[in-house]
C-alpha cells in the first residue's frame, strides 16, 4: 500500500475498535509535530486555527479552499499521523463545491475531512434540510470515488449559530448518515444527556464531540462512557497558546518582568524536537 492508503486505514481502525480516541487539531508544522510527538494518534486542521495565525477571522469566508489545503498539506507532510480536514461549508453552497473540496482535499494527502452545514451568511447561517443532505450525499460520493477510504464527517452546526434546536440537529445527522457519512459531528453539545441523546440517535455511526469549551468538564473517559468514538478540540489548542501569549505580553506591558519564562517550553527541548 502507498502512504495515503496505510494513514487512511489507520484512521478508519481508530474509528472501528473499542472505545474513543483523541484527535487533536495543529494549526502549523510545528503544533502538529509537537502533538504527534506526544502520542496523538491522529491530527484534524483547524479552519479557526488557521484564521487566527493569519490575523483573520473564522467562519466568515476569510480563508480560500486553496489557503486551507495548502495548510493542511503542511500538517499532512509535517509527521507521520493521518490527517483529516475541517473543509468547513466546502467552500461554496452546491454539492458540488463540497465534492469538490473533498477530492482536492485527497489530492494533497489528507484522509479525512469535514463538511458542514453552515452558510456563512449572518442572515441564514444553517443551509435548508435538503440541500444540506444534497450537499453530503455528493462529498460521499467524491470520497467513494477514491482509491482509499475517505473518512467523510458531516456536521450540523446549529448550537454554534444560535439554533437550540436538537431535535432539529439529531434530524439532519441522522439525514446525512443515511446519506452515507462515515462520522457524525454536532459541535457545541455541552452536557451528558444531550451527547447521549445524539449517541443512540445516530448509532451504529460514530459520534465526534467537540471538547475544549469553556464551561464544559466531561472527561475523555465520561465521554466514553457515553459512547462517544471519536473527541477533537477544534481552535481551543491555537486559544490556548495565544491566550499564553497574550498573558506574557500583558506581563512585560503591564508589570515589566518576564517570569512567563519559566512556563515556556525550553528552547533545547524544542529544537530537539524539531531536529528529528
């Protein structure tokens, strides 16, 4: 088998055996091999991610189909771990901009990605129920299309615009594993029993769970417990350290010492890590 093929079916497995598994999500070279490094099985890109180191803005058409691949394909070549794509709305509002985005997706060596629900219009910011099935049923299809298995996730986006609507969010997850999804993934499901609630709902299909929000403590253990299979972080990594970067500087602006130093990671460390 070629490399793409080993990665992907090493992504497929991690979603077939017992119990749940974390995949964290890099935004550079660097985070992705500092997180391989510490024994992550699997790496997913991250559209905010990547927006906050380029100064921009998430979910807002900031980021081109081409920015992101060109970033994942840095994160793909960077360790090696399979790698999955959050692709967000595929890049434009028909099927076929979402197969699309999935086969240029494969062509860079990613073996998985995302498509969501979400327009990334204010005004209306959740596709209509059957065009968003349309649009799932055809990034399935693109991905059936490939040589190798394609771990395809759909996501429905309602709680992060707003829409506290679960049933409404069951329904289409259920839609889009009927459409032939591999992995379903509601973003924004924050206690126990509404993650247990969309567990039985889309069995047999695995259920990713976002973690890493503010206010939300279940554990990867409780998740599993719940039936949760698979557990990303989204942006919270790339939060994270630019909150520990913003802590830093406030200390040299605000109180002019520089004991933030002793929280950095050392310099040998890092490079010896990057020599490897």
């Amino acid at each position: 088998m070629d490399v793409q093929t080993l990665r992907a079916e090493a992504f497929k497995a991690l979603h077939e055996r017992d119990g749940a598994f974390v995949m964290a999500n890099p935004w550079d070279a660097g985070s992705a091999r500092l997180l391989a490094s510490l024994g992550f099985e699997a790496l997913a890109t991250t559209s905010a991610g990547l927006a906050f180191s380029l100064g921009r803005p998430d979910a807002e058409g900031a980021l081109s189909l081409d920015e992101t691949l060109q970033n994942a394909g840095v994160i793909v070549n960077a360790t090696p771990l399979p790698v999955a794509a959050d692709l967000e709305n595929g890049f434009g509002d028909t099927p076929q901009h979402c197969a699309d985005a999935i086969l240029r997706a494969a062509e860079i060596g990613l073996v998985g990605g995302s498509i969501e629900d979400a327009s990334g219009i204010a005004e209306a910011p959740i596709y209509d129920f059957e065009l968003s099935v349309a649009r799932v049923r055809e990034a399935v299809r693109a991905a059936r299309s490939l040589p190798f298995p394609f771990t395809l996730c759909a996501r429905a986006e309602n709680l992060l615009h707003g829409r506290v609507d679960l049933n409404d969010t069951i329904a289409r997850l259920q839609a889009y594993a009927d459409a032939g999804a591999d992995v379903l993934y509601a973003p924004g499901l924050r206690t126990a029993e509404q993650v247990r609630k969309v567990v039985e709902a889309v069995a047999p299909k695995p259920l990713n769970v976002l973690m890493g929000m503010a206010g939300v403590a279940l554990s990867v253990a409780e998740l599993e417990e719940l039936g949760v299979k698979r557990i990303s972080v989204g942006s919270s990594l790339a939060r994270a350290a630019l909150g520990g970067l913003q802590r830093a500087a406030l200390e040299i602006r605000d109180q002019g010492t520089f004991t933030y130093g002793e929280q950095a990671l050392p310099f040998d460390e890092l490079n010896d890590l990057f020599r490897r």
